[in-house]
C-alpha cells in the first residue's frame, strides 16, 4: 500500500518531469487550469487530504494516474534542490507554478 507521502512524491515526479508527455497524451492537460485552482487551497490540508484530491482530479486520467504509480518518488535532498531545467518537458510545471509550489513545498516538508 502507498502511503499519501509516496503518493505526493510520485505526483511531483512525474509533474516535474513530464514523461512521455503524459500530460499532453493523457488529456490530462485539459484539468489542469482546474488542479492550479484548487492547489492552493490544498497546500494547509493533511497528506491524505491532498493525496485523495490529487487522485480525485487524475481519475479522469487513467494514462496519468498509471504512469503516476509506476514512477519513482521524487527526492529534494539538500545536493539537488535546484529545479528542472527549462525545456519543454517541464513546461507543464512552469505553465502551473501554484501547483507546482505545493507539491515541491510538500514533498521538501515530507523530507524532514
């Protein structure tokens, strides 16, 4: 079973790196004007909270959601915290930068 820390860390991953273009060919691209909506209202709310919105929000994505659980945890150590360089690959995480300001915020906090 996955917990909500390693949920969240799979999410950023692959927001943070785009693989595949996931976004794009999953149609999740689509909802993410409404994920960058409802991030910030997420970033005061538990782990669970903002693991089962996040869930919520790719259950209309099943493509998203299967390259979600197949990747690996993103990991902030103290070495490589820098973002991603600016390439098309991240631009999804440049475009939506309240949404990408929780999920890095959360994911350095379940570092700790």
């Amino acid at each position: 079973m996955i917990t909500p820390k390693e949920m969240i860390a799979k999410f950023f991953q692959v927001w943070a790196t785009n693989p595949d273009d996931i976004f794009t060919t999953s149609g999740a691209i689509a909802g993410l004007e409404k994920l960058e909506e409802m991030m910030p209202k997420l970033a005061s709310e538990s782990d669970e909270v903002l693991m089962q919105r996040l869930m919520a929000w790719c259950s209309d994505y099943p493509q998203l959601t299967e390259k979600i659980l197949e990747s690996p945890p993103r990991k902030l150590s103290e070495e490589n915290n820098e973002p991603p360089p600016d390439t098309e690959d991240n631009s999804i995480a440049n475009r939506f930068p309240k949404t990408s300001k929780v999920l890095e915020e959360r994911s350095r906090n379940n570092e700790q």
